[in-house]
C-alpha cells in the first residue's frame, strides 16, 4: 500500500512538473515573437529545468542568438547536437548542426597576449571580468570566447606588478589584447653579486683543482732516467 502511495504521489509531480514546464515554454515562445528576448531566456532556461525537450532547448538557444549572446547559444546548440535534450532525426541534426557553426563565427574571441618583465614568484593568472580563465606557465598567447560587450582582461600573479584592460568587442569581432607582467627584478646590486659570487667560485674551484693536482704530481712516480726494459734485466 505505501509502495502504491509513493508511486501515486510520484505520477501526481511529474505531471505537475510537466504542465508547468509546458506553460513555461508557451510563455517563453510568446515572449521570443513579441521581442522580449530577456524574460524569454528566463522562462525557457525554467522549463527546461523542468523537463527537458528539444523543442525547449532550440527556443532557447533562439532567444539567447537574439539578444546577442552567441556564446552561451552555442553551448545550448552543441547539447542540442549531442543529443543531451532529446533524440533529433537526421534532418533536424543537420539543421542543428549548421545553426551550431553560425553561432561559433558570431562568437567574439579575445587574443591575449602576455609580455613578462623579470621573474614572476608564482603562477600567472588570466583574468576576465574577475573569473580565473588559465593559469599560464609562461608568455604564450591564448584565445579566450567572449560574449559581445565590455570585458575587463586582467593579467596578474603574486608578488607581481599585473596589468588590466578594459575592451569592448561586438559579434564576430577578433581583437589582440596585449597585456604586461611586471615580476621581481633582481636589480643592479643583486645582479652585481651573483657576478661576484660566479666570480669567486671560479677561482676557489680553480685553486682546488690545482692542488690536487699537485698532490698527485708529489705523490707519483718520478720521471724515468734509465732503461724501460723488463725488470731484472
């Protein structure tokens, strides 16, 4: 009986679910006609949470390609492709598909490319819009994808001198970002002692090899002044 119960109550919630969910995308897909792109993406990305539909998904990824946001419309079409809301025939993966590479050339891509100045004390770490994108080992540039708008790239690492730049980027742009990494400088004095040091430990090491080498000469057969022959003879 409570084994009937639960699987009664469990019916009664996915059904429930799913007539919200079906409410969520008719409101979503009537605010997408009317223009009101914004609140569509709101009652679209709840009604997938729902339940999840290609018919859904595909209104989504609509509604955020409108309000100029290509990138997150991307990821809503390669899960489409993938399959991840619901199987598609071929004719509609097809059309998914081309939908896909139209958003990918929308996408504006950020190429930052760092410039270091002396020694960084610890890992560098690119920045945008305050959230860790990579942690670079060294001066290699990186293609960062972007959503239109303006985005501040950051260049930083601990006990450093990072930099920061503010850029704007619109659909489909490609913009060179070059940013620079002011780390620890050892300085004229320090640079002069590691010279001094290099200096003194040649000459140590020069000493050392000439005394042994003197104490194998002292210690060894002196130079012969008579016959090589065998002994005895």
């Amino acid at each position: 009986m409570r084994w009937a119960l639960t699987l009664a109550l469990l019916a009664v919630t996915a059904t429930a679910h799913a007539d919200d969910a079906r409410e969520l995308f008719d409101e979503g897909t009537r605010a997408i006609h009317e223009g009101r792109h914004a609140q569509a993406i709101d009652l679209l990305e709840r009604s997938l949470e729902l339940g999840s539909r290609p018919a859904t998904a595909f209104n989504l990824m609509l509604a955020l390609e409108l309000a100029k946001r290509p990138l997150r419309a991307g990821a809503i079409c390669a899960e489409l492709r993938a399959g991840l809301h619901g199987e598609l025939d071929e004719s509609k993966r097809a059309e998914v598909s081309e939908r896909c590479a139209a958003l990918d050339a929308q996408v504006p891509r950020l190429l930052i490319e760092p410039r270091l100045l002396g020694e960084p004390s610890g890992p560098i770490r690119l920045e945008v819009d305050g959230r860790l994108i990579a942690t670079l080992e060294g001066a290699e540039p990186m293609e960062v994808p972007v959503e239109p708008g303006e985005h501040v790239v950051r260049l930083g690492s601990p006990g450093a001198m990072g930099e920061s730049a503010t850029v704007e980027v619109e659909v489909g742009d490609h913009r060179r970002v070059s940013l620079t990494l002011r780390g620890n400088d050892p300085g004229p004095d320090r640079r002069r002692l590691r010279l001094g040091l290099g200096i003194a430990g040649g000459v140590v090491g020069a000493a050392i090899l000439s005394g042994i080498l003197g104490a194998i000469l002292r210690s060894g057969p002196g130079p012969s002044s008579g016959d090589l022959g065998p002994a005895g003879t």
